[in-house]
C-alpha cells in the first residue's frame, strides 16, 4: 500500500514545525446553562449563561463542545483556571470574563476519554490564568492531572515528533503557566508563547503577527492568535455588533492570511494559529493544509 508523502513528513516533523489548529479560551464558553459566575470586586455573583447574550458578558466564542472541537480538528486547547473563592475548597472552573459551572477535572476526563478512542491524535493543552490559585491548589491539579491522563502524558523536554509520540504510547503535551509548579513536575512543560495582537481590526492584526514573524519564532511550540477583540470605544460605537459579528466580518481577510503562512523552522514560519468561531469558517482545513508545503521544502 502506498503512503501519503504528507502523512510521511509530517510524523517525522517536530510539533514545533507542523501547524496546528487551536482554540482561544476553550472552556468558557460551554458553560452548561443557565447559569455561569460572574466576579465583580472581592464578590461572586450568579449570573444568566452568556450563551446568546450580547454584552456585557458577551463571549460565546464557540458553540462546539470540546469533543466536538476535537472532532473537528483542533488540537490545541487554552484551559484558563480559576479557583472560587466562595467554592468549595477544591473547586476549579473555567474563566474568561465569565466563571463557568464545569469542573475542570470534568472537562480533562472528556478530553482524555476521547484520547482513548482516538490513539493515533495528539493534544496540546495549555493550562494557564490561575486566578486565586494557591500552592496547595495547584499541586491538586496536577495530581488530578496525572491521575486522568497518566502515560499519555509527554514528559518536557525537546520538542518530539509524531512517531517519537507514537512510539511511546504518549497523547498529551501539557504546558502550564506556573514556574514553581513545573519545577516539580517533569510531565509539565513551561508555557507556550501566544501572540495575541488585542485588535479590533482585522488588517491591524494581521500587520501585529507579521511583525511579530519579522523578529523570528520562539524556539518550540507558539501560537499566533488571529482573534479579533474588541474595545470600550469599538463598543460604544457599534452597540448592536457581538464579537462574532465582528469576526465572521473579518475572515476573509484572516482566512487569507492563513492560507500564506508556512510551517517550518525559518524564522518566518507559523506553528499553533488559533481562532475564534470555528464552525463558521475553513480555518481548520486551511490550517491542517499548511502542512502539505513540508512537502515542497
């Protein structure tokens, strides 16, 4: 049987040099209704789930759960962490503007559960945030960690290939954005750079992470975030625009911008692109299919 020279290369290829596709802020918006937490002051407030709402709590970004996100092809999630301080003593949620009623060791079972299906795939996941995180709580977490994903964990170290994953039964690379915790740990990797550019247009974004492309790319794994986002003065001007409507009004020329970059180790090349709205656009398929220009290198 012949073999895809695609398939060929880029299992061959350290991650750090094969594009992937990723998720901005994975979790927050899938917060079961009806309802979510809101932080306002030193209080927690129960608040409407923000599915569907505009603003102020306005970022459904996906409406994927995150098996659906991985079916989809994303393998790349952002998990921002937050301990409730009004919770119970152990309990971790998700957070980006709103506190969500799923428990994080919840959301890592589902992740690892549809690993086990899939045996073949490799996830990154990027645990960051840690808003009111103490020691305690993180040794917690990672001990949760381990338990849930166990030899699928890829101790640190150089960045490896497919096939040197494969070859060891390994499924996850778990960065995690917490010096004291990873000097602990060898199954933690230190965190992953993320360019995020805080644009609301999209052309001022795109200039951002070509200058940003222009110093050269970090050493291993990055992200360059193609989200848009919006401020108090875009907001004021434009009352009735969702962070959606503002996104899917800019993919055409984000969707080309994708389409231009290259994997690879040159100092111009692109690793981890993540985005927003995912089943609203080609991104995933345009990202995935960078990887066939390993093929003219």
């Amino acid at each position: 049987m012949r073999t895809n020279p695609l398939y060929s290369s880029i299992v061959l290829e350290s991650l750090s040099r094969v594009c992937l596709f990723a998720t901005p802020w994975t979790e927050v918006y899938q917060a079961p209704p009806p309802v979510g937490f809101c932080r306002q002051e030193h209080e927690w407030v129960a608040m409407p789930s923000c599915r569907g709402s505009s603003r102020p709590s306005e970022p459904p970004r996906k409406v994927l759960s995150v098996t659906e996100q991985l079916d989809a092809g994303v393998r790349y999630l952002d998990l921002r962490i937050a301990h409730m301080e009004e919770g119970s003593e152990r309990n971790l949620h998700f957070v980006h503007m709103v506190y969500t009623t799923a428990l994080v060791e919840d959301t890592l079972t589902e992740i690892s559960e549809w690993l086990e299906g899939h045996p073949r795939e490799v996830v990154i996941l990027a645990c960051r945030n840690f808003e009111g995180m103490t020691e305690g709580l993180h040794e917690y977490l990672v001990g949760c960690i381990k338990n849930i994903f166990g030899d699928m964990l890829c101790p640190r170290g150089e960045v490896p290939t497919l096939r040197q994953l494969w070859s060891r039964g390994q499924q996850v690379i778990l960065s995690y954005e917490d010096e004291a915790a990873v000097s602990r740990h060898v199954e933690l990797w230190p965190g992953i750079p993320y360019w995020w550019g805080n644009k609301v247009k999209p052309q001022d974004l795109v200039h951002y992470l070509e200058r940003m492309k222009s110093c050269g790319r970090p050493g291993g794994l990055f992200v360059a975030g193609i989200n848009l986002t919006e401020n108090l003065e875009f907001i004021l001007v434009h009352p009735a625009w969702s962070l959606q409507k503002l996104t899917l009004s800019g993919l055409p020329y984000l969707c080309a911008w994708v389409r231009a970059q290259c994997p690879g180790s040159a100092a111009g090349c692109t690793n981890i692109i993540a985005g927003d709205f995912i089943g609203a656009s080609g991104f995933v398929s345009d990202v995935i299919g960078l990887n066939r220009k390993l093929l003219r290198g």
